[in-house]
C-alpha cells in the first residue's frame, strides 16, 4: 500500500513524473511523419519541466 504522505510518496510520485518526461523526451525523432516539429519541440519543452517538477517533489519542495 502506498502512503498518502511522507518520503516514500514523494519518490515514487518523483519516479512516474521521470518516467513520463522520459517517454515523452524519447519521442523526439526529426522526421517523422506522424509528429509535427512544434509538436516535437513541445513534448521536448515538456519533458524538461517534468524533469524539474519530479525534483521538486523529490526533494519535498525546499523553502528558498
């Protein structure tokens, strides 16, 4: 069971937003047929806000 709160939640919430930005990074292919190329150049803008989101939580979102 998955706790509501705490460190192991945030991990592993951390953990499935990097495995999203990494799925949608990985689709960053220069030609293809299927994605058009602002639509490449935003899933890559995406993937990397996803990256800096995921480290948020990761890290309980530090006070600056």
């Amino acid at each position: 069971m998955i706790p509501h709160t705490g460190w192991l939640r945030r991990q592993l919430e951390s953990a499935l937003i990097l495995l999203a930005a990494w799925i949608i990074g990985g689709r960053n292919v220069t030609r293809s047929g299927v994605v058009s190329r602002r639509d490449n150049n935003d899933m890559y803008a995406m993937a990397e806000k996803l990256e800096d989101i995921a480290e948020r939580i990761a890290d309980g979102y530090p006070k600056p």
